[in-house]
C-alpha cells in the first residue's frame, strides 16, 4: 500500500476582510475577485470566469435537499458566457461543477463516502476563505473545506483540504485557471482510499451536455491526449482530458491539465460512457492511504474555451504547464 509524503507547502494568512474586490495591473482587461457571504467570482474586466461556493447551494424543486452542499465551483464561464459546468442534474443531482471527493474509503475500520451523500457517512463542506491574491498577471484566492466522517451517528474531521485557484493572464482567446489540493489528514487514524473505479478531482460538464428525457439530445464528446475518446479512454493514465459539446447552440469545451507531480501521474481517467463527467482517480490502481501528519497534494490545469480545440494547442499548454509549475 502506498503512503503520500508532503509535496508542497502553502502560506496560509488570515482574511481581514468579508467582502473585497482586488484588480490586477496587467495589459488587456484587468481581474477582480469580488467575495460575499455566499461566494468568491473571479472576472477578467466585465467578464465572469468562475463562481467558487462558499455558502450551502440548495437543491431545485424535485431534488432530494439531501445534495445540498457548498465547496464547489459553479458556473465555469467560456469567454463568450455560455455556462460550461453543471449542477444538481436530473441523473446526478450530487455531482457539483468542479468538485473534489473520495468515494471508497475506510477509515478507523469503517467504510467513508464523502461523495454521495445518500449514503449519509460523509461529506465535504466550506470552512473558510484564507487568502486572496493580485499579481502583475494573475490572481487567485485560497480556501479550506472539511471532509467530515460520520461513523455510527458521530461525526469526525478527518481531512482539512486546502484549495488554491489561480486564473492567469492568457495569450489568445480562452480562460486558463489552476486548481492546488492539499489535503491533511486530522486524525491519529489512517485514511485508506480503497481500490475503486471513480472518486478525486472531478468535473461535471453542462446540464446542456446531460441526455435525459427533458433533454433527449443532450450529448457530448470526450479526447484524451493519447486519442482516445470517451470509451476506449476511461479507465487510461492521461495528461488531460477535452470534454466538449453544444451549449446555446455554439461549441464550448473545459480541458482539464493533469500535472506530472500529481500522485501515480499520469493519473487514470474515469470517464463516464453516458454522463458529461469525469474524475482523476488514481484509486484504480490500487489502494492507497493518507497517514496522519501527511498532505496529499494535486495540482490541474482548466482550459475553457468557446471552441473545441485541436489537440496539438492543448500538448503545447500542457508543456508549458509542466515547465511553468515545477
């Protein structure tokens, strides 16, 4: 069974302020970070990028209140304002835009789901925003969620997780951010991720994309770096991963970068042969645990476009990626 070791360290430093809006200096139209109570939107000028949740998002009439939850982001906006993400789906209201959660896992010898909530022994929630960040040609914010077990009616933190986005200045006409995980066990138990087909750094792609019977031509495409689309890729150690589709009648698609550090990088890709969604799970290769006092740390890479791009440009972003970040 494999252990995580510490990969990264982050500078955690209080807010000292509930609502604050930070611009950047840069040569096209600058980013902001606009917070409230409820939630943290990046734009770049007039333009919203994304919405991080911070407050419980309810669910919509005819879905079980049992989905509710907050620690998310939603919408992903393209560059021409289509909403590329989606949320509280007829076929699965639990599955929230861009979301992080472990599926299968046991820990003080009890089995843990913290991504479906039905199952009611776990559950990932926002804790706080930490900081927010301006550079030259960047900005970015800093928040905590807990992942919170309950084991026989008892609840217990196990992981607090720290998540950093940072949307960077781009050359061209897309949105480019980053997503860092760190998670530290809280406990004195191990958390043991449990062999499975699905559960990490997920994302859920338009309710446009979702075929459902509201929604009968609701489709979408798939392209992994290796060529491989939506079948013959699940379940392939990848680089990244284009989901792509029909929103408002014009193209859009979300690229998610998998960072070589990550753990068992290039990490396998679950996914799913009707739903737009998908998840880097390395859990598919084989158990693994997260020993208390260490810190298991990913890093992605969000490329939204109002197009579907070739992909030699994305081998080109992924490079620049690698050579960028270590």
């Amino acid at each position: 069974m494999n252990k995580i070791r510490l990969t990264r360290l982050h500078l955690i430093l209080p807010l000292v302020a509930t609502s604050i809006v930070l611009a950047s200096c840069r040569s096209g139209p600058s980013f902001s970070i606009e917070e409230d109570t409820d939630s943290i939107v990046i734009k770049q000028g007039s333009q919203n990028i994304l919405r991080y949740n911070k407050s419980v998002q309810k669910a919509p009439a005819g879905i079980d209140a049992i989905n509710d939850r907050s620690g998310y982001i939603h919408p992903i906006f393209t560059p021409t304002g289509q909403i590329a993400t989606g949320d509280f789906s007829e076929d699965h209201p639990h599955q929230h835009g861009l979301f992080m959660a472990w599926t299968n896992t046991t820990y003080r010898e009890q089995f843990v789901d913290f991504w479906n909530p039905k199952e009611k022994v776990g559950r990932v929630e926002f804790a706080e925003t930490l900081t927010t960040t301006t550079n030259s040609d960047s900005v970015s914010f800093s928040v905590r969620h807990n992942h919170v077990a309950i084991i026989k009616g008892t609840e217990e933190q196990v992981l607090t997780e720290t998540w950093t986005v940072t949307a960077r200045e781009t050359i061209g006409e897309h949105f480019l951010f980053d997503v860092e995980s760190a998670q530290q066990l809280v406990g004195t138990a191990p958390l043991i991720l449990n062999e499975y087909r699905y559960g990490g750094m997920a994302l859920r792609g338009s309710n446009e994309w979702t075929k459902i019977p509201a929604n009968p031509d609701g489709t979408s495409d798939f392209l992994t770096d290796e060529g491989k689309e939506r079948i013959e890729g699940n379940h392939t150690k990848v680089h990244w991963v284009r989901m792509s589709g029909i929103i408002d009648g014009e193209p859009a698609s979300i690229t998610v970068l998998n960072h070589p550090s990550n753990f068992r990088s290039p990490q396998t890709a679950r996914i799913h042969p009707k739903m737009p969604y998908f998840v880097f799970s390395p859990m598919v290769e084989g158990p693994f645990s997260i020993q208390p006092g260490e810190t298991y740390t990913s890093l992605y890479r969000y490329l939204i476009t109002s197009n579907v791009p070739d992909p030699d440009w994305i081998n080109e972003q992924w490079q620049e990626f690698v050579e960028t970040t270590n």
